[in-house]
C-alpha cells in the first residue's frame, strides 16, 4: 500500500484533493497534509511518502523549492506540482525541480486520475487498474469508468483492446469509422487527455508487463504479441515508460 502527501495552504484545497479520488482504491492507505512549508518538509521526512503533491505557493514560499530541497536529502517520492496560476514560469520550475508533472487548479479528476495511475506503474511499480484489478468497469490506463465516456470513444478503446497485438494505428481506426483521421484525433484527444498513438502504446505495455509477471514467455514472444515486430523497438519503449528492462522486471518479481 502507498503513502500520500498533499501541500497547500488553504484547507479546502487539501480537502478537495483528497476527494477527487478515491485513493485508497488505487492503493493509498495513509494520507497525510500540510498547509505549511516547513510542515511539508518535516512530515516528508517522517512519513516518507511514495508520492507527495505540491502547490506552487505555500504562503510566502514556494513549493518547488521544497521539492529540491527533499530531493537533495534523496529522499524516494514522485511529485506532482500544482497551481492556480497558468504562468509558463511555474511550469519550467516544476520540470527544473524534478516533479513528474504539473497540473493547473481546479485539478480534474481524469487529469489527476490518469497521472497517478501512470505514477503507479512507472514509479511504484504497481499495477495499473489500482488496488482493484478485476473492476471491469474502469478503463485500466484512463482509469475512469467506460460509461463516463461517450460511445465513440468506447468503441475505439474496444478497438485497441481487441486488436493492440495488430498493425494497428489512428489512420486505420479512422478509415473503420469513416472519418477524418486528424479530426478523429482530437476528438480522443479532448475526452481521454491522451493522443491516440500514447494510449496504444501504453495498452501494449499495460499487456506486455502483465505478461512478463504472469508467464515465463520469451520476451521476443511477448514484444511481438503486443503489436511489435521491431524487438529493438520494444525495448526503447518498455525502457522508457517502465524506467527498467523487461528482464529486470522479471528477475524483481
């Protein structure tokens, strides 16, 4: 089970990120926050959170400065920074400060649902359908439910998951539904907060992991029953969304 840290210094902030999500469905059991600067830093150390959420101003200070500061003590949390604020400064700050991404308030649910479920896998090393993997009523990289999407957007989601192992990209699902391929993007786009080729990719990986786990498969055998032919080419991608080798994932588990 994993740790949660939220930082901001207004109340109704902290509450509202604790509701957003259900949090110990996706595995977080303890959830600490603070409204201060030197609080965050004090229950960081002491909690040791998996991941801590930052808001840019804590009072007169900031929190990306609190992110490095915590970074320099090495201690091992993923971040994710948050504001009120659309300043391009702040964005830059949090990418300087190492936090995995940067959200703007007031933070929507899909939005933070779809990072921390990435954070799950790629910085927990856990699964991503969250504390609950037989919910089959939740998409397992969007982690939203399928009737909170529109029936398109279901059906090229049923589309990738039938057909992920295949030669298959926007311009082929867009020909199956008669539309324009760009057009058709941006409409997955604005609904899942994904590109389409980024949702393929990480169905594949979502399959590739889970048999890796599950199997003692080749993983040449694996690569190619999750759409790649270009083994090379599994491994960059599964390098670069697991920050590990499909062997060192094998051997850990």
């Amino acid at each position: 089970m994993y740790k949660l840290l939220i930082v901001d210094d207004e109340p109704q902030i902290l509450e509202g990120v604790k509701r957003t999500l259900d949090w110990e469905k996706l595995g977080f059991a303890h959830i600490e926050t603070s409204e201060t600067y030197d609080g965050a830093i004090a229950k960081a150390v002491a909690f040791g959170p998996d991941l801590a959420i930052f808001d840019v101003c804590i009072g007169k200070e900031r929190g990306y400065d609190a992110i490095r500061k915590l970074k320099e003590i090495r201690l091992p949390a993923t971040y994710i920074m948050m504001s009120g604020y659309e300043q391009f400064e702040y964005a830059v700050q949090a990418i300087h400060c190492g936090a995995k991404d940067y959200l703007l308030k007031p933070i929507e649910r899909v939005k933070l649902q779809a990072l921390v479920e990435r954070i799950i896998v790629e910085d927990l090393n856990g699964t991503i359908e969250g504390a609950e993997p037989d919910d089959r009523d939740m998409d397992p990289i969007l982690g939203v439910r399928y009737d909170s999407l529109s029936k398109l957007t279901n059906r090229i989601l049923q589309m990738v998951k039938a057909e992920y192992g295949h030669n298959l990209n926007l311009k082929t699902v867009a020909e199956r539904f008669r539309m324009n391929g760009t057009y058709l993007g941006q409409l997955f786009l604005k609904e899942t907060q994904m590109k389409f080729s980024e949702y393929l990719m990480a169905y594949r990986m979502f399959r590739a992991r889970e048999r890796i786990q599950t199997t003692d498969e080749k993983i040449a055998t694996i690569a190619q029953s999750v759409g790649y032919a270009n083994l090379n080419y599994f491994y960059t991608h599964f390098n670069a969304y697991f920050h590990k080798s499909p062997s060192d994932l094998r051997r850990k588990d």
